[in-house]
C-alpha cells in the first residue's frame, strides 16, 4: 500500500512530487512513457519564477526531478491504464500491475493535438511533427511550416529561424492569439513569412514517405495552392491526458478534469493539478502551483484518515 501515487512527472506532477516527499510520504511518481512534460519539449522559458535570464524548459524540469529525488521521491516510467476508486483507498493500473494508494494526485498534463488529415499517423517523424526543439535541427536550410496562431506556433517559429531557410506561419486567422511581445518578435522576423486565413488541407509526401509540400487552403477565398515544405510543426493546443479516468473523474466536454474544490476531485483522496485541469492558464508557474496545494490537500487528507 502506498501513500501517495502521483501520476505524471511534468512541473505539476513534480512539484507534488517535492513537496509530498519533503513530507516525508516517499511519493511514488509514475512519470509514462514521455517523462517531463510539455517542459522537457521547449527552449527557453523566460517567465518562470527566479530565473531572470530564462532557463532550458528540459533544465528546468531536471533540477525539479532531482530535487523530488533528494528528499525521497521515487519514480517510475509505468504508464496508468485504469482506475478504481475503492472506499479509502484507490486502485491503479500500471503497466498491466494493480497498485493500491491512500492517496492519488492526477498530474498527468496534456498531450499534443494533431489536425486529423489523411496519413497523419504514418508521417508523424516523417516532416510531421509537434516538437521544434526535438525535430527543429533535422531541418536545416530547407523551408519549414508551423501551424498555429498562439504562444507555442510563435515558440515554434522562432527557434525554427536557427535551423530552416524559411518558416511558414500558417493561421486560420488574421491575428495571432500568441502574447504580444512573442506576437511582435515573429512579425518581426526575416525569415517568418505569415500565411493568413489559411489551413492546411492535405500533407503531400514524397516516394519515400518524407513531407514534401501541403495543398493550402485560404478559408475566406476557397483558393487552393500547394507549398513545397520538408516539415510541417503543429502548434494548435493540447488535448488532456485523461483517457485513464474517464467515465471514473468528472470532465467538462472537451476532457480537462473537473475538481469539486480547488485541486480535489469528487473522489477522498484524489487529487487533481496542471494542465490535466487547466483549460485557462496553462502555465508552468500555475501547473507548479496547483501541484504544491494537490501534494498539501493530500498530506492533509492523510492525516485525517490517520486521526480517523
Ligand atoms: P493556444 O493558445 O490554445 O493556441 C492554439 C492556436 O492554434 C490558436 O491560434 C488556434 O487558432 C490554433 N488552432 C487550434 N485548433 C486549430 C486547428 N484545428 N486548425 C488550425 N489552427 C488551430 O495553444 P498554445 O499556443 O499551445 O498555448 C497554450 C497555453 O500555453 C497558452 O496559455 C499560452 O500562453 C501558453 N504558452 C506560453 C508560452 C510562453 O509564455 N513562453 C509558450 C507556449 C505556450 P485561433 O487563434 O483561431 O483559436
């Protein structure tokens, strides 16, 4: 029996993860197949918190897997495939192995959203992608595209200018959503041509199965065109990891988890933190926080169950 499981090791889950074992509850963190989170897939993270000249998101996330590590967190790369609620205890599936918790915290973030055309399976890694920094330097001086008109397309377009000979904003819109300091520098950028009004309709590859161009479509003229890219990077937001509890945790529509109070679910002794729940601010600072009060309510509600 454990006392604290906490599902997810991005900043929400691993900051959890730190305070739960600086309780000295030895949480047992279940960090999946991709450990990190959406931080260990970014560049340079300039607003959170104490860094005045930014720091690495994969740094950052380095310093607080060992920091949860100092003082007794463990970890493991299972994946939770089910979830059982279980009077004052809850069950979870891992990796085909049922462990039982008195307490849970369900950090288990978001995941990246595709656009649902024809043979994106078989070209994901193939010139399609949702990681500049992971994919970026494959792509040198060839021309490239980001989809998306908020902070992660700016993101993306941006580290993207070090590698590729020229990078295609492509957006539904007129006007960029991203924050206006992110917004400004990509307008004004050299090598980031906008393409307003415009979706991508068809990835067209080539004989060897590689992105070679994608058929636009400008979606207030009906025009269509082709434009040769070897990489197209989607940034259009993220899709909540909760498969694992549906039908078990509250959602709203769109999946993101729903908490009765705060960070705690309608279950005792589960809780809920970051983007998993977060469909407002999405930040690595606000995922932090909620993970801190998810890793309190518990330690709290252990406590309770001990009194009991
Ligand atoms: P986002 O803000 O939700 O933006 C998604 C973008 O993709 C929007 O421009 C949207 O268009 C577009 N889009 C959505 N679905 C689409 C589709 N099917 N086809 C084409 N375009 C589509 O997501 P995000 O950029 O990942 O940012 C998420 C949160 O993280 C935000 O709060 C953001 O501020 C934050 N963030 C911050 C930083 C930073 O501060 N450095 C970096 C990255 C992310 P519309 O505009 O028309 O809706």
């Amino acid at each position: 029996m454990e006392k604290v499981i906490i599902v997810g090791s991005g900043c929400a889950g691993l900051t959890a993860a730190i305070y739960a074992a600086r309780a000295n509850l030895s949480p047992l963190v279940l960090e999946g197949r991709q450990p990190g989170g959406q931080l260990s897939t970014t560049t340079l993270v300039e607003n959170f918190p104490g860094f005045p000249d930014g720091i690495d998101g994969p740094q950052l996330i380095m310093n607080m897997h060992a920091q949860a590590e100092k003082f007794g967190a463990r970890f493991s790369y299972a994946e939770v495939e089910a979830f059982e609620p279980n009077g004052d205890t809850v069950r979870i599936k891992a990796d085909d192995e049922w462990l039982e918790t008195r307490a849970l915290i369900v950090a288990s973030g978001a995941s990246a959203r595709y656009l649902g055309l024809e043979n994106e399976e078989k070209l994901i890694g193939h010139g399609l992608t949702s990681c500049a920094t992971c994919d970026g330097a494959f792509y040198r001086n060839v021309p490239v595209c980001v989809v998306g008109g908020g902070d992660s397309a700016a993101e993306e377009a941006l580290f993207l200018t070090r590698f590729a000979s020229k990078v295609y904003l492509i957006h539904r819109r007129d006007k960029l959503r991203a924050s206006k300091i992110m917004a400004d520098r990509v307008l004004a950028h050299e090598k980031i041509e906008p393409i307003w009004n415009t979706v991508i309709t068809q990835y067209i590859p080539d004989e060897k199965g590689e992105m070679s161009a994608v058929k636009l479509r400008n979606v207030n003229t009906h025009e269509e065109r082709l434009l040769d890219v070897a990489c197209v990077f989607v940034a259009i937001g993220h899709d909540p990891n909760t498969k694992a509890f549906a039908g078990k945790l509250e959602t709203d529509p769109d999946g993101y988890l729903l908490a009765k109070h705060l960070v705690e679910s309608k279950h005792p002794g589960v809780f809920i933190a970051g983007d998993v729940a977060d469909r407002v601010y999405k930040q690595a600072i606000t995922a932090a926080g909620s993970g801190c009060a998810a890793a309190i309510e518990a330690e709290r509600y252990l406590s309770s169950l001990e009194l009991k």
